[in-house]
C-alpha cells in the first residue's frame, strides 16, 4: 500500500560509496568506510522566508529546487569523496595530490548536475550547432528543432553510456539504484530491511535522471514557440529559455510522479524510466545496507532530534556502526 498524498517525500542522491537522502530539513549520507564501517555526515537545509515562498509558486520553485539540491548534493560529495576509501581516523587535509581523485569526483558530480550553470550551456548549446551545419540541407524550422533534439538524446545518452563503462561510476550507479528501491519500499510501507528493499524496482518516477530527459523533451516543444532564424537569434532565445526549461520540465517531472499510479497516464513517466535503467544498476545487499542505514538515520533525526548523531542507533545496522562526521 503506498503511503499517502501526506506523508513526506524524500529525495535522495548516489554518492561514491555511499547514498544521501534529504527530507523536509534534513540530509544525510552513509557511506562505507574503507574498514567496512558505516560513517555518517549530516547537513541542516538552511531556510528563508524569500526561499519558502519561491518554492510555492510554480515554474519557479523548480529552479529554486535544484540550486538547493546542487549545493547540498556538492556537500555530501564532498564527504563522501574524502572519507570513502581511508580508514577512520586517518582523515587528512587536501592536498596537490588529490588531482586524481578530484578527477574522479567530477566525474560523479556531472552525473547530477549535467543540466547546470556550464554543463547545461553546453549541452543546450552544441546541438543547435550542429544542426545548424545541417541548415543548408534541411532549412526548415521543424527539422532543425527535431535534428537538434536528436543531436541533444545522442549527447545525453552517449555521455551516460560512456561514464557507466568505468569502474567508478558502475558502482555509484547500483547505489543510485538502491536509493530508488529504498525510497519505493518507503512508499510501499514496508519494513526496511535488506530483503524487502532488494525486492523493489531500481527506477522511480521522481528521478534526476527522468528529469535530464524531461529537460530535452520540454525543450523541444518550447523551441516551436520561438523563431530558429537567424541563427544568432536562435542561440539567444536558447540561452534565454533554459530556466524556462527547466521550470517546466520540473513541473513534469512532479505531474508524471502525481499520476504514476493511474493506469492511462502513468506511461507520461516512461521515457525517464527507461533512462534511468542506465543510469541505475542492481545493488548488492552491502549497498542496500548503507542505503537502508541512511534512510533510518534521516528518519530518527527527524523524530528525535540531531542528538541521535552522536548515539547508537536501533534502526542502523549494529555490526556497520561507526563513527559521525558534522
């Protein structure tokens, strides 16, 4: 039985080695240490008046949304990324010698923020090139929008594909997978258990992965409202409208999610869906674990208070307990 129209809904994020998940006022990420333990960060979403009421006005509220989930998420990367593979305790500043892994770091963040500040330029921007090399064999305003949308599917999904093919990223993709499986056993009220979240599907409706595509899909209907000629016209109106875009495809992405479980328009989901069995990978039962021990951990800091931080927890995994990081 899925929880209520009520009932909170979290969101979450695939870390190295670990899973975030966010509510209403509080994140946290769990990862697993080098020694096998469990280590835990915690981040207080900060609140504004002007920042609570730009999240009820629509359109707006989306890109509200994901500079707030950007900067949390660069956070809990952050951590995740300097704790994941030294054994506690032996924790040390950054240095020079870093490079290679703030490398790999990068690599991760572009995962989730692939639709933001240059990323998003040049993923709006370098498909309106290239179907404008097309211009003079097909001029037409129609298929100059659907060759760019083409050329914007290829890039997001070559880019996708390209990244899943290392090591690092495959790992980070089955965490992704079993934060969605987390999140689906919540709404299904089932017990958080290994077996019970292993059961559930790796893909969700309300993923940042549906949300890249929707952004390409929105665009493209948003494109026929604006001239393509002149070209130079065309890159403007582009760069205007990309938080257009993305308000928009935010809007979407919470209507697919609001329907998902009526039978003739839960498909409006489907192509994020299928984006996301690239972008989500079978976890292990080790990975559910971690992903479980950050879902309770959120759940008690919203119901006891952050004093549970520096406390035992009964909901986290007694063998995988360890130390937590502020």
């Amino acid at each position: 039985m899925e929880k209520n129209q009520q009932s909170p809904a979290y969101g979450g994020q695939a870390l190295i080695e670990g899973v975030m998940f966010g509510g209403k006022q509080h994140t946290v990420t769990a990862i697993r240490r080098k020694d096998g333990t469990i280590d835990y960060f915690h981040v207080l979403k900060e609140s504004s008046p002007i920042r609570q009421k730009l999240k009820k006005i629509p359109l707006v509220r989306g890109i509200v949304a994901l500079i707030e989930s950007a900067g949390l998420g660069s956070k809990h990367l952050t951590f995740a990324s300097d704790h994941y593979d030294v054994m506690p305790g032996e924790e040390v500043e950054k240095t020079d010698e870093d490079t290679s892994k703030l490398t790999m770091i990068l690599g991760v963040a572009a995962v989730g923020v692939l639709s933001f500040v240059f990323g998003k330029f040049v993923f709006t921007l370098f498909p309106v090139f290239l179907a404008g090399l097309f211009h003079p064999i097909f001029p037409g305003k129609t298929i100059q929008i659907l060759l760019e949308t083409f050329f914007k599917l290829t890039l997001l999904l070559s880019y996708v594909s390209l990244i899943s093919m290392t090591p690092l990223i495959k790992r980070v993709f089955k965490y992704h997978g079993a934060e969605h499986k987390v999140i689906n056993a919540y709404e299904n009220d089932l017990p958080m258990t290994v077996e019970n979240v292993q059961a559930q599907s790796r893909l969700h409706y309300r993923c940042g992965s549906s949300f890249l595509l929707f952004t390409v899909i929105v665009g493209m209907f948003i494109y026929f409202l604006v001239p393509t000629d002149p070209f130079w016209l065309r890159i403007v109106n582009r760069i205007l409208l990309i938080p257009v875009v993305l308000g928009v495809s935010f809007e979407v992405l919470q209507l697919t999610n609001a329907v998902r479980s009526v039978p003739v328009l839960r498909f409006l989901g489907y192509p994020g869906l299928w984006l996301q069995l690239l972008t989500t990978k079978e976890p292990d039962d080790d990975q559910v674990e971690v992903a479980i021990a950050s879902f309770n951990k959120l759940r008690e800091i919203e119901i006891h208070g952050e004093a549970v931080l520096t406390n035992p927890s009964p909901l986290s995994p007694e063998s995988e307990m360890s130390t937590v990081n502020l």
